[in-house]
C-alpha cells in the first residue's frame, strides 16, 4: 500500500514529474515503505515455529534447546522442537520419554527408579526383602535411570531440564538384565555341578571383578555371590519361592545356600557395582571374574594393579562397547554363571 495516495490530489499532480526535488524525494520514501511492507510480511511467517525454516528455525532450536541434527531438514527439525515443547515435566513417564527422544530409539530399555519405593519399614517390610534402610540413596527426592545400551552422557542435561526441582539424579548402566541376547556364561569343572557352584560361592573372600581396555585398570571386590535357578514355569514371578533376579530378561532365584541339593542351583549369580568414583573418569570396554586373587597388602573393595600380587585365576571374561563415565554414573556388573560337567 502506497502513502502518496493519502496525499492532497495537488501535491498528487506535482509528483508526476519525478524529475522535480519533491517528486524524487516522496518517490523515494514511497518505495522504502514498500519493502519494509513487504519485509514486515514475509518476516511473519519466519517468526512462527510452525513456517519458519532455515536460520529462523535454528533460532527457535536454540531458545528451546532443541538442536539440530547433521543433515536434517527443516520439516523433521521443526517436528523436533514441537515434540519437544509439548512433553510433560516433572514426572517419571516425562522423564522417560524425554531420554527416549534424545536417544532416538524408542526400544531401548529405560527404567527409571525411585529408591523410595523399597525404604525398610518396621511394621510393613521383610528382613529378606529387597527393602533397604533409610540412608542417601534410599530417601525420597532421588531417582536412578536404569539403561541397558550405551548411551552418551550427555543425557544428564536432558534428566535435568525434566526432573523436578530438588530431586537428586543417579545414572546406572544395567547391560544384562533386560538384554535378552546377554550370555549365560558354562564352567565345565568337576562331577557335582551344586558342589562347584557352593565352593565357588564360598570362595567370595577373594573374588574381584577387573575392568580393562588396552590394559587392565584396577579390581573391584565382589561381595554378592549368591546360588541361583532359573525360575520355573509353574512358579509365580510375583510370588516366588526366593528372591527373584532378572538377567537375560529372564527371572532366575536366588537359592539359600541351606536349599542349594534340593533346588539343583547350578547356577551363579554375581553382581557388583562399579562406582562413578571406582577408577573416576576411566572407561572401559573389557570385564572379568578372577578368584583366588592376592593382593599385595590388605584386601580393599579397589585395587590398582600395581597393589595386587597376583590375580588368581580366571573365571569368565566379555568385551562389549566402552561406555563413557562421569560423576554420578553406576555400573552395574552381572554374571550369571552355569556349572556344568
């Protein structure tokens, strides 16, 4: 829309003749007008998410956090940043969707716990039981993000732009227990399968877990051996005659030692949790159970290679993918071992 035509029609008729100071002049401004009209129009739709594209959709990218991808295309970018401004906060279900979308695989396992939920309670809880007396980690405000894959660690920044105000985050890396393609280790050793299992379970004092890449890193002690069976089909996961584990995604009891003959437990189970501060900042790739180990001084739950005499003898190893480590990550360490003859 021109301004000259609000104009007097007598300066309308003097503008005729652009070669007159006043006509050029008037002209002039009359077309800046113009463009800026037609600018101001066009930046419309570049100030809405739902047309913006380019530059102007990166802007949006950066305000939300959201940013884009190695060749992605404005339409998937777009699709990115909405998804991501409607997602709830400040739950468990908006959490989880939350890593699902920033890891791009919405099949990989993500459980996120609250360690509240199996706080010791006097008149309500077993001394058998998976409940745990009231301490750091079992309280309330705190949450630990179970993943079975390697995942970058990034994803703490994402937890906290979702997470509740307050709450302290754990990240725990869990490869076995939901991964049904996780290997249930055979030890061929002796005639009585039952008898090999106890005397290795027995032998607890001096078993450790290494962790390694090119070379072995340090030890941590293991303190959970327990005899196990997988779990049977007539036997109810919600009620079972033992505590039940899973690995493999598959249940397994874990069997007294005093029941061991009669429920045939064969089987080995080993956990151990490798610490944000065991080895701080040292990844690794290579895991494996020694017993017999030797150290050179007292035995403590970390050992440098240089403060171990011997390692013993070996009992299984794996190599997977390294995960990266930082403050505030778990590994949790799984063998599920089989004697056999």
């Amino acid at each position: 829309m021109s301004f000259l035509k609000h104009l007097h029609p007598g300066w309308k008729i003097s503008l005729q003749d652009k070669t007159k100071v006043n006509a050029a002049i008037l002209d002039a401004v009359d077309q800046e007008l113009k463009v800026t009209e037609s600018d101001m129009i066009a930046s419309k739709f570049d100030l809405s998410l739902e047309s913006a594209t380019g530059q102007w959709l990166d802007e949006y990218g950066d305000v939300f956090g959201v940013v884009r991808q190695d060749n992605e295309n404005d339409t998937s970018y777009r699709a990115r940043i909405i998804q991501y401004i409607l997602l709830d906060r400040g739950t468990i279900p908006a959490i989880k969707k939350a890593i699902l979308a920033f890891l791009g695989d919405p099949n990989t396992y993500v459980n996120v716990y609250e360690p509240f939920n199996n706080i010791f309670f006097l008149n309500k809880s077993k001394l058998n039981s998976k409940d745990c007396l009231l301490g750091e980690y079992y309280t309330n405000a705190v949450i630990d993000i179970f993943f079975a894959d390697t995942f970058p660690v990034a994803v703490i920044d994402i937890v906290k732009k979702f997470k509740p105000a307050g709450v302290s985050v754990f990240l725990t890396r869990q490869p076995k227990a939901y991964n049904p393609t996780a290997q249930v280790f055979t030890v061929k050793q002796g005639t009585d399968p039952v008898a090999e299992a106890m005397k290795m379970q027995a032998n607890r004092d001096s078993t450790y877990l290494s962790i390694s890449e090119s070379a072995i890193i340090g030890y941590k002690r293991i303190h959970k051996i327990m005899l196990a069976r997988p779990l049977k089909d007539t036997e109810n996961v919600n009620n079972p005659p033992f505590p039940v584990v899973m690995y493999g995604n598959k249940p397994y009891v874990l069997v007294p030692r005093d029941n061991a003959v009669a429920e045939g437990a064969k089987w080995l189970y080993i956990n151990v949790a490798v610490e944000d501060t065991d080895f701080q900042d040292k990844s690794y790739s290579k895991t494996g159970v020694y017993f017999n180990l030797v150290p050179k001084g007292s035995k403590k739950d970390t050992l440098l290679p240089s403060e171990v005499t011997s390692a013993g003898t070996s009992l299984v190893s794996e190599t997977r993918t390294s995960q990266g480590r930082k403050m505030g990550l778990k590994m949790d360490e799984q063998f599920m071992i089989q004697f056999t003859v």
